[in-house]
C-alpha cells in the first residue's frame, strides 16, 4: 500500500514538474511526462504549433528544449550571435576529437568556443584569399552550373531524389579555390565517398536518440541499443569514411 502511494505521488509530481509554467521561456505544445512533445514533432504539428504560438515557440523533445525560430529576420539575428553558436556537448561528436588536440574538436563542424571562433576565422579568410566572393569564383560556379543542366536533363519528367551530380558540383567548386581540382561527375571513388557520407548523416538520426532520451542507458544493455539503434553501423560506415578521406 505504502508503495503504490510514493508511486501515485511521483508521477503526480512528475506531472505536475512537466505542466508547470516555463518562466521565460517562449510557449509551447503540452509536454507528456518522459516522451516531451514527440507526438507533435511532425512538419503538420510544427506548422499548427506556429500558427498559434507565433514565429518563435518551444518543444521538448525528451529532456532536451527545442526552440523554433519561424521568421528569417529573427534567425539570421540569433545566428550572428556568439552566443548561439555553440554546439550540443553530444557523445556522438566524440568521433571529431583528436588526443593531440586535447579531447577538443578540430575545425568548424562540433567545435565550440574560443577553438570554433578562430578556426572559422582562418577558414574565411584563407577561402577569400582564394577567391570566394570574388570574380574569379563566378567562372568556376558557371563551370558547374552547366554540367550540372546537363545532369538534368537526363532525369524523367517524375518526381525524383536530386541526383548525387549536385553534391559533386559543390565538392567541385570548394576544391578548385583549394586545389585547382574538379571531379568528374561520374568518378566511381568520388561518388561512393559521397554516398558514404549520405549513409552517415541518415545513420546521425538514429545514433543521437539516447542524448534525448537518456533513460534508455539504463533500461536496455549497452550492446542492445548500439545494435538497434545502428550505432555499431555508425562506428563502421565512420571508419570506411575516414579510410576513404585517407
């Protein structure tokens, strides 16, 4: 009896903790106590959230508060801020830290602070000394662009995923203002380091569950969750990255 009491009042307190107000924090859907808004993260919910919350609202996903900016005067203002460009301190960016760089992160992508705010600033300076937004660029996109028409053309008149052409053409811009290089739209090797990384970023969903949902951790084994949640295949379509970039 005693022990169903204590469990009738924490998940009251649960609820209570969960339907509370927010203080300053903008308005948002109802949380539900462990899952937060998971039921209303779709694009339909999102858009529904917006029209009656306004242009900026909160969600919870788990244990992590999710805010959307819905205007582009507001993003581009939260964006230039130092403040908000941090990354998550998530386990997943273990794989961008180095031991020779003391556990920190290398370049831009999940570095942070200080490391983030001078590597950014050595990479735009060098990529405008190479001429990005210069005349000289505008040759080397044009290059592209018309490669990329022909591309194109080839695809039916159906709906169809944009071809991985596009993802060269970008490579090929970057590369010929770093090494006076481009690609050819069909080199094999170049297409299968391409689809690699494709198979990285859709893994990334899957892979940063337990960083929402942190009782998992303690729920199912270790081995259990990297299998379901494709963190074994992760670590593996990662190592074939790296070898791949070698």
């Amino acid at each position: 009896m005693i022990l169903e009491a204590c469990l009738i009042l924490l998940t009251l307190y649960v609820v209570i903790l969960y339907l509370k107000p927010k203080g300053n924090l903008p308005p948002g859907p109802m949380c539900v106590p462990f899952v937060g808004t998971l039921p209303y993260t779709s694009i339909e919910s999102c858009t529904k959230a917006k029209n009656k919350y306004g242009n900026l609202f909160m969600t919870k996903l788990g244990v992590v508060n999710l805010l959307y900016i819905c205007d582009f005067k507001t993003a581009k203002e939260a964006f230039s801020k130092f403040e908000f460009a941090d990354r998550p301190h998530w386990k997943i960016l273990q794989y961008f830290k180095e031991e020779r760089n003391e556990g920190k992160a290398f370049g831009v992508i999940a570095s942070n602070g200080s490391h983030w705010h001078h590597n950014r600033r050595f990479l735009l300076r060098h990529l405008r000394d190479l001429g990005m937004g210069k005349s000289k660029i505008e040759g080397i996109i044009m290059r592209e662009v018309e490669d990329l028409v022909e591309e194109f053309k080839g695809l039916t008149k159906e709906p169809s995923k944009l071809p991985f052409s596009l993802n060269f053409a970008v490579l090929n811009i970057i590369w010929q203002l770093v090494a006076s290089r481009r690609f050819d739209f069909k080199d094999e090797q170049i297409e299968r380091y391409m689809k690699k990384l494709h198979e990285l970023q859709t893994e990334f969903f899957l892979v940063v569950v337990p960083e929402f949902f942190p009782i998992l951790n303690y729920i199912f084994p270790q081995s259990f969750l990297r299998r379901i949640l494709g963190i074994t295949k992760f670590d593996k379509a990662t190592q074939d990255f790296q070898d791949i970039v070698k």
